[in-house]
C-alpha cells in the first residue's frame, strides 16, 4: 500500500479529534467508560498516523520548517518539553498518599501492632502467616524483614492478613 496524502492526513485529523477530545476529558477527571483505553489506543495510531503524514508531506515540512524561525523555535521547545516530562523532581518533595503511609507503616511495624491493628491475636496473624509459607521466627519481626524487603512477598502477606479465608490467597 503507498502512503498517500488521501489516506494519511484524515488519518492524522481523526486520531487527532479523539486524543484532543479524550485528553481534555481526562485533563478535568470527567472520563467515562472508554476514554482512557480509546485515548491510549488511539495515540499509538496517532504516532502511525503523525509519522505517515510527515513523509507524504516531507518536502513542504522541511521547507516550512528550515525558512520559518517561529517553526523551529517550536518544535525545539516541543523537544525541551518531552525532555522535561521525564524528570520528576527531587524526591522529597514526592507527596505521598495517606494508603501508602498506612501501609508502610503495616510494613516497618513488629507483628504484635500488626496483630492489635487488623484485630487479630498474634497466633492467629503467625498462623496465617506461616499457613501461606512465611518464616516467622518472632513475634517482634516485621512483614518486611519477614520478605526480606520482596514487594510482591509484602502484598501477599498483606492480603494474607486481610483476607477472612487466608487459604484462598495465592
């Protein structure tokens, strides 16, 4: 199939007409239904569609671009901004939401407060534990010494804890 101007430029207009329309509604978290996958979707065909217009427009681009000094100055700060996105600032000044205050303090605390916390007995919260194959030597470890600091062992020992039936966790 040639990439033609008949094909390629609607192309670029109608993905353009759903990223802009989809990206404004979720600009405002006014997004419903299908907007988020429709405007990620939609952007990789937009990319395609972008990519195709540009070669079957090359000529008058480079042109356009290489005679006007208001072109280039805006697609180098396109370039600045695309650069600067990926940066995300120092650390503390990362606010942290109050779910993962709640959880790492779950993490870092000796099993008894975690006991006293979810409303437990410590031998429920060791059997538990110990039921889904973790190696509780004292009461007084926490869930992160416990999974030697492994992410995905802390969630599982967290939705052990929280479960009802700790037997039906995977």
């Amino acid at each position: 199939m040639k990439i033609s101007k008949e094909w390629a430029t609607p192309l670029t207009a109608g993905a353009f007409i759903v990223m802009s329309v989809t990206g404004l509604l979720m600009f405002f978290d006014a997004e419903t239904g299908f907007n988020k996958p429709a405007h990620e979707w939609v952007g990789l065909i937009m990319v395609t569609a972008v990519i195709f217009h540009t070669v079957v427009n090359w000529k008058s681009l480079k042109n356009h671009f290489m005679n006007n000094k208001i072109g280039r100055t805006l697609i180098i700060i396109g370039a600045v901004f695309t650069i600067l996105s990926f940066y995300s600032g120092p650390k503390e000044n990362k606010k942290v939401g109050p779910n993962q205050l709640v959880m790492e303090q779950m993490l870092k605390a000796p099993l008894t407060r975690v006991s006293l916390f979810i409303d437990e007995p410590i031998d429920t919260v060791v059997s538990k534990l110990k039921t889904q194959g973790f190696n509780i030597t004292d009461v007084n470890q926490s869930l992160k010494q416990i999974t030697n600091e492994n992410r995905e062992l802390q969630f599982k020992a967290l939705r052990v804890l929280f479960e009802k039936n700790a037997s039906s966790v995977n």
